[in-house]
C-alpha cells in the first residue's frame, strides 16, 4: 500500500496486492482448479523421513563435537600461553624485588663498614695520643713508667708499670670495642 501526494493538493493511494492474492485471482478467472491436496505419506515414506532424520542427527552431533573439541584445543592453547606470560611477570617481579633487596643490604653494609671504620680511626688517634704522650713521659721520667698494649679488631688491651720506689703498681684494663656482629 502506497499514498501519493501531489502539489495541488490531491493525494492517491494505491494498493498492491500480494502474488499469492494475485494468483488466486487469475485462478478464478482462468477457472483453473486448485492444486490436488498432498496425500498422507505412506509406511515407506515415514521411514525414511526417520532414517533421514537420524542421519542428519548423527552428522549434526558429529559436526558439533568436532567444534567443541576444536574449541577446548584452543582454549588449552591459550590458557597455556597465559600462564607462561604470567609465570614470566612473577619472575621478572621477583627478580627485580631481589635486585633491590641486593641493593639495601649493600648499601646497609657500606654504611656499617663506615661506622666501624670511623670508630677504629678514632681509637687509633687515641692510641697514637696516648703513644706520644708515654713517650715523651717515658723520656723525662728515666723509664719510671713502662706499658705496652696490645690491639686486636674486638678490644684494646694495656697493661701499664708504675715504679715508685721500691714498689711496682701495675695497671692492667681490656676496653672492647661494640662492634656488630
């Protein structure tokens, strides 16, 4: 069906018939008598109709199981390769999480070997001092007093003589160092 409208303000519908309408229309006039009913299918006919069935079943399930296992093998596949690329994240992170915890602990020992290194320095200088002044005591004292002592990387050990007179005061003292072990 179609509506056509024109400028002078007129308007025409035209209505369009179906083929199966039209045909029957040509049939009426043409006295053409309608086509025979179908028969009902015989024995033979349902059979195979059954056994067509069957068969196109049968292919249709076979066709189909074809597919699922074509898509389970590519599912396989893929979950395979997610699992190598994220066993490949885990060891790139885990490597890169030991390389800073290789980082902090020798950056931590550094800071260590400084902190000893700076106390032994101190003690030396203490050690020196000490040295120079027993020298020079020992030079002016006609050997009244006589020590030596004895470092090692835990402790400083002196042991000190002071001769007064007839006596003998002998100082002995180990200082250790705190030093982490």
């Amino acid at each position: 069906m179609g509506i056509q409208c024109f400028k002078d303000g007129r308007v025409r519908q035209s209505i369009r018939e179906d083929d199966e309408t039209t045909l029957l229309r040509q049939m009426e006039r043409e006295k053409i008598p309608p086509p025979p009913k179908p028969k009902p299918p015989t024995d033979k006919a349902l059979a195979a109709k059954k056994i067509q069935s069957w068969w196109w079943g049968t292919l249709v399930r076979c066709t189909l199981l074809h597919a699922t296992l074509r898509a389970l093998i590519i599912q396989c596949w893929w979950r395979q390769v997610l699992a190598r690329l994220q066993a490949k994240r885990q060891r790139v992170a885990l490597e890169l999480c030991a390389r800073q915890l290789w980082a902090a602990v020798r950056l931590q020992s550094w800071v260590r070997m400084w902190h000893v290194r700076q106390r032994y320095c101190r003690l030396f200088n203490a050690v020196h001092v000490i040295q120079f002044y027993w020298r020079w005591r020992s030079c002016h004292t006609h050997r009244f007093f006589h020590g030596s002592y004895e470092l090692t990387t835990s402790q400083l050990s002196l042991e000190l003589d002071i001769f007064l007179g007839s006596q003998i005061c002998r100082i002995t003292d180990c200082i250790p160092f705190p030093i982490k072990n």
